[in-house]
C-alpha cells in the first residue's frame, strides 16, 4: 500500500508530514510517496531511522498557500504538492492522497484530477467528532458547499452511510439532518425539501436534530449544508478552547482548586484524549472518485499517522466502488446526464 503525502502542506511541513509519514512506514505496511522540496525534505529525514525502500521522493517546484485563492491554485499551481499527489493517485502509483494543506484546494484539485462518482453533483468535506456514547459522529458537510440542494444533501446523506458502514464497521448507521427543531415541517425550503427525500430513502433516518443534540451520541451521522456544517465544527472547536481556558484561569484562583485538579488529573486527561483532534487525525473528501484526505493545518505528527491511516483503510475497503454501488440504488434522483 502506498500514499502519496504533501509535505508542504500545513503550518509545520516539511517537519511534520515528513514525521508523520515516517510513522507510519514504521509502525504500518504503509510506503509513502513524499512530494514537495526534495532538500527540504531530505534534511527532515536526515537523522530518522526507517526502511529506505519505503519511502520515495518526487522533487515539486510550486506550494499552494494555506489561505491561496483556489482558482489561482488550480491555475497556476499545476506543479503544486498538493496536485502532484493527486496525479500519483490517479495514474495508479499510490492508493491515497494526504494533505494538511488548504482544504478548499484540495478539494477543488481533487474534484479536477480525480473527478466525482457518478451521480455526485459535489464531493463533501467529512469530520468525525467525539460523543458522549461510545459512538463517533460523522458531520457532513463540514464545509465544502456553501449553497445545496435537497438534492446535494441526500447525496452526503448517502456518501456518510457508506463511509460509517465501510470504514467504522457501523451497521446502518443512523442519520439526523441538522436543524432549528426536531420537528417535521421545521426549518426552511432547503432542509424541508431534503427532510422529504431522505426519509423517502432507504436509508436509517431518524429525522431532524438539534445542534444542542448533536454529542448525545444518538445519532451517527448529521446531515447539512457546507455553511451550517462549518459554522457548527468552528463554534465546537472554539467551545472546546473556551472550557479549557477557562478551567485553567479558574483552578489558578485557589490552593483549593489546584489541589482538585492533581485529584482529577487522571479524568483531565482522558477529557483531552477523546477531544484530541490527533485521535480523529483527517477529514475524507467523500464523493471523490478516489482517496483524499485533508487534515488540519496544525496536525502533529500523530494526527498525520491517522490520515495516513484513513487513506489506508478507504483503499483497502474499496470505498469508492461501495459508494459507486449505493449510488446507483438513486438512479432516478440523482445520476445527472454526464457533459
């Protein structure tokens, strides 16, 4: 199995995709294909221990920027990392792409090199958050397509049953759509018109559901537009900073309070463990016709190892050709005459 990582993507490359990717060639029967700077990288490498045969390096002359427009990406960044690897993948020399570069490049780059999967007007950004059960919930979309239609969000709909089935073993998973109530009838057209044609679907949906619902862990995968989708994961991660500062300035104020925190370190520590954005490490750009994973731009070393993972278990479950085959139960609703 190979995988074509971007080291320059992200806030830290070469270093961390450089470390990331090493990781797993020595921990997993993973062998990577490095593309970006080939000096660069090879002084990231200097020095590490790892199995030589495993790990190749395509020298690249361009590096899309974290916050580059994507039209100049996709224009004038044809000898990119980030493009590279997906021509990698296209022609068959690795199984996946991994990039903690800028999502919305490598989305739209995916979408030119690879293209979609029949019946997939628009691929989605995927992002599997934490619960209070023992269940993860899969948002999507988180952030890709700003405007939808009913139409789109039955795709991702379907595109997140698959990945949940494949990839997390999780038998007809169940599926909310994103609203301002749990009621039918609630919200407005776009979530009424997709509300109908999930639940005229064979799918496990269970109805609408409440931001405020979202961490019960009574649902698998929450369906919604790019906009809602990204609004909800920035205000859960600045949430998450929030309770954290905060619990740090309050155990500050009193010997008592710093006491308590030694007695809860074990409990403080398993809290951090299951919000760790490292324990999810990437998110599937699901509807692609192929593997792409893009992780966060700040991702450890660790975080990376998990994408790298993602693009490992997408190949070998042959998620594209399972989606392709789910697709084609919708034939009447979604398959678009092809240009």
């Amino acid at each position: 199995m190979t995988i074509a990582i971007d080291a320059m993507g992200g806030d830290l490359f070469p270093k961390n995709p450089v470390l990331g990717a090493i990781k797993a060639v020595n921990e997993k029967n993973i062998s990577v294909i490095l593309v970006g700077d080939e000096p660069a990288i090879k002084k990231e490498l200097d020095g590490l221990r790892f199995n030589s045969q495993k790990v190749e390096i395509v020298h690249t002359t361009q590096i899309v920027d974290m916050d580059e427009p994507v039209a100049s990406a996709l224009r004038s960044k044809r000898n990119s990392s980030m493009r590279v690897c997906y021509n990698l993948h296209k022609s068959g020399d690795a199984e996946g792409v991994v990039s903690a570069g800028n999502s919305g490049a490598m989305l739209a780059i995916g979408r030119f090199v690879l293209k979609t999967i029949p019946g997939i007007d628009r691929p989605c950004i995927s992002a599997l958050l934490p619960s209070l059960k023992s269940n993860k919930v899969l948002l999507v979309d988180a952030g890709a397509n700003m405007d939808c239609t009913p139409e789109h969000l039955l795709q991702f709909a379907i595109l997140g049953d698959v990945y949940m089935e494949n990839i997390h073993s999780v038998k007809e998973p169940r599926i909310g759509l994103l609203n301002v109530g749990a009621e039918e009838g609630k919200g407005d057209e776009l979530s009424k018109g997709a509300y109908d044609l999930i639940k005229s679907s064979s799918l496990n949906f269970l109805g609408n559901i409440e931001g405020k619902e979202f961490f019960n862990g009574d649902i698998d995968i929450v369906v919604t537009d790019g906009f809602a989708g990204n609004v909800l994961l920035k205000s859960v991660q600045g949430a998450a900073n929030f309770v954290s500062n905060a619990l740090k300035q309050e155990i500050k104020k009193s010997l008592l309070a710093k006491i308590g925190a030694v007695l809860m370190m074990p409990a403080f520590k398993g809290l951090k463990k299951r919000t760790n954005y490292a324990e999810f490490g990437g998110a599937p750009l699901l509807g692609l016709k192929g593997n792409g994973i893009v992780c966060h731009g700040s991702s450890n070393p660790e975080a990376l190892l998990f994408g790298i993972n993602f693009a490992e278990w997408a190949a070998q479950a042959k998620l594209v050709e399972r989606m392709e085959e789910k697709i084609l139960e919708y034939n009447d609703i979604l398959i678009k005459k092809q240009a």
